[in-house]
C-alpha cells in the first residue's frame, strides 16, 4: 500500500514525457522550405526563391473545409496585392496524403501561386502546425513575423493590412 | 534453501507480483501509442468516419445541437477545431 503514491508519481512522469509539445516555430524564426511541387515532382520550388517578397506560406489539404475559402481568397488578394506593385507571393504546403486528391481540389478551386507537397509532413512538424489551415507570413529576410490558424473570410483584410505593414 | 525457495513462490503467487507485472506490460503499451497529427487526419475528415455519414440526417442532428444545446461543430475532422466556421 506503501508503494501507491510512488508508482502513481512514477505513471504520471511517463505520461507527462510522453505528452511533451512537439517543436513549434517562433516569431523571427526563420526555417527556409524546399520541396518538390504537386504538378511536378521533378521541378523543386524554395522559399529562398521569395526572399525579396513578403512569402504567406499556407499550409493546407484537400479535406480541410475552411480551405476551400481560403485558397480561393489569397488567389485573389494575391492579384490584388501585385497590380497595386507589391512584392507579395503565396507559397502553398499541401499535405494530403494522396497528391491527387490535392489536384483534384485545385481543379474546382484553381490558384495561380506555386502550390508544393510534403508528402512525408516534415515542414508542418518543424513549423508546429496545430491546425488546418495554418500560415506564417515571412518578412522579407525569410522569418516568420505572424503566424495564423483557421480561416474566416474577415481574416483576409487582416492579412492585407500586416502584408503593406511589412512591404517598405 | 528450502525457505528461500519457499518465500520465492510465495512471491510467484502473491497479488503483489501479478500487479507489477499487470503495470509493467500496461506500461509497455503505451510505447505504441501514437497522436494523429492535424496533417494526417485527411481519412478521419471523410464524410463516412463522422457520427452520422448520411448528410441529411448528419445536418438535422447538427440543427438540433445548435438550437437546443447551443452548440455547434466537432462532429467531424475537417471542419472543427480551428475556429474557422
């Protein structure tokens, strides 16, 4: 009876270690992304290749429901945001775990922004994504200044106006 | 020799043994626990893994949560949990 408290301390330990958060990225983290994109797994696209731009990277799937709002959305504040000259670019994580699914989504919601797959979801666990959708919009040296979880349609203005805080 | 022998079965059966050795196997298995995360739950968000797969019916239930419960969502993977709808 002696042994109680000490075996259930001992059980309680285990679950707390077991229950560790998993890594999450911080504000002015800066994490560069290459992978292959979804229409062509030859063709690798990185973050790098943004790095004079304001980058939202959105990471998303086909089953997500708010998704089909939002990527429509940032397709148009995308044009926006370019004809009024501003150095913007949408970069979009998808995560499916059957590609084509993913093209089929893209098929009835198409975007013009270069669309990549982590098949092997490294980028969301070194991001810490807790939700989909999750984005980070990167500033113009590659860190993460914002970060944002889910998607209602009034989140687009918001997004608008950090996107011209960040742009000189 | 004998009474060593004799203490140690009587070990061999007492509860005490077998508790340990109910918790430590208890304990082995949490090694295969696994948490689902948020990007892997593509099969869980299929309209045939919610509470109710038929839509109409699915839809009715959620109406009646909604007006008599005031609650709303988290029936399936897709469309709950991210304060999105």
């Amino acid at each position: 009876m002696h042994h109680t408290i000490p075996v259930c301390i001992l059980i309680l330990i285990v679950f707390i270690v077991l229950s560790a958060p998993a890594n999450s990225a911080k504000i002015g983290d800066s994490y560069p992304i290459t992978l292959p994109s979804l229409f062509d797994s030859k063709k690798n696209i990185s973050s790098n290749d943004f790095k004079e731009k304001v980058l939202y990277v959105d990471f998303w799937a086909s089953w997500c429901i708010p998704c089909r709002k939002s990527l429509p959305q940032l397709n148009e504040l995308r044009e926006r945001l370019k004809r009024n000259g501003k150095d913007f670019e949408i970069l979009a994580i998808n995560l499916d775990s059957d590609p084509n699914e993913a093209i089929a989504f893209l098929n009835k919601y198409p975007v013009d922004y270069p669309v990549v797959y982590d098949a092997e979801g490294k980028y969301p666990k070194l991001y810490g994504v807790k939700g989909m959708p999750t984005s980070y919009i990167l500033d113009l040296q590659g860190k993460i200044r914002y970060v944002h979880s889910g998607f209602r349609s009034s989140d687009i203005k918001k997004i608008e106006a950090l996107v011209h805080e960040m742009l000189p | 020799m004998r009474c060593c022998l004799k203490i140690r079965s009587e070990y061999f059966f007492s509860i005490r043994f077998y508790g340990g050795v109910i918790i430590l196997l208890s304990l082995s298995g949490l090694t295969g626990c696994a948490s689902v995360e948020p990007w892997e739950k593509g099969m869980l968000a299929k309209p045939e893994m919610g509470w109710t797969p038929d839509p109409i019916e699915a839809a009715m239930e959620s109406h009646i949560f909604f007006s008599k419960e005031g609650s709303s969502g988290g029936n399936v993977s897709g469309g709950g949990g991210c304060g999105c709808n």
